[in-house]
C-alpha cells in the first residue's frame, strides 16, 4: 500500500488564557438623604367648580323608516299520495368465469452463492 503523506500542521501549538488579577472596588457605604422640609399631616382638595352648568340629559330616538308592513304569506304543504309501494325483487348477477383457470405455481430459485473469502486487512498507522 501507499505510504499516506504527512498532514501539513505537525507541531501542536497550545495557548493557555490570559490570567490577569482584576481588583475588586472598595466597599463603599451610602445612606439616603433626609430632607428637613416635612410634608403637611393632611391634604383635603375638592374638585373644582364648573364654569358653566352642566348640560341636562336629552335622549333622542331615531325616527322610524317609511316602509309598508310586510304582506304575510302562508304555504300549506304538498299534501302525500298514499298509493301502494311497488315491491321489487332483484337477485344479483352471477360472475363471470375467471379468464385464468389454470393454476400456475412457481418455485423459488434455490442456488448456491459462494460467499467471499476472507480478508484480514490492518489500519494504517501514521508515525508522528
């Protein structure tokens, strides 16, 4: 067999990370302001006073169409026949005879297939 040719990248090259020490920010401790200015102890506001009184509710029904009244219509029915049924008696047709009416059976094919001849075949090995 052919000798495979050598892979183009031989050296493994190997790179660690970066390993620098960051220092974490000093503690600091904050406290929130407190105004001196209190608010008051209790706040009542009343809704101010229209300018103008307020319009007094007036309901409105839209006038109805001019249109005639429908005519009423009334169908009856078709009243029934009450004839008698008509009895029909239909026996099915008999079928036909088969086209094929010989039976032919076949046989599988029993032929010896030699099987192959072993082979024992060992992987290539790449010397690094």
């Amino acid at each position: 067999p052919l000798k495979p040719a050598v892979p183009p990248f031989v050296d493994r090259i190997t790179t660690a990370p970066l390993v620098v020490a960051v220092p974490s920010p000093e503690e600091m401790r904050m406290v929130p302001p407190v105004f001196k200015v209190l608010g008051p102890a209790e706040t009542n506001t009343s809704p101010a006073t229209p300018l103008v009184p307020l319009p007094t509710l007036t309901t409105t029904t839209p006038a109805r169409p001019a249109v005639a009244a429908p005519v009423p219509r009334n169908t009856d029915p078709l009243l029934l026949s009450f004839e008698e049924p008509v009895l029909k008696n239909k026996e099915p047709l008999k079928p036909a005879a088969p086209p094929l009416v010989v039976r032919i059976t076949t046989a599988p094919l029993e032929v010896a297939v030699p099987s192959p001849e072993e082979m024992r075949t060992v992987p290539p090995v790449f010397k690094v």
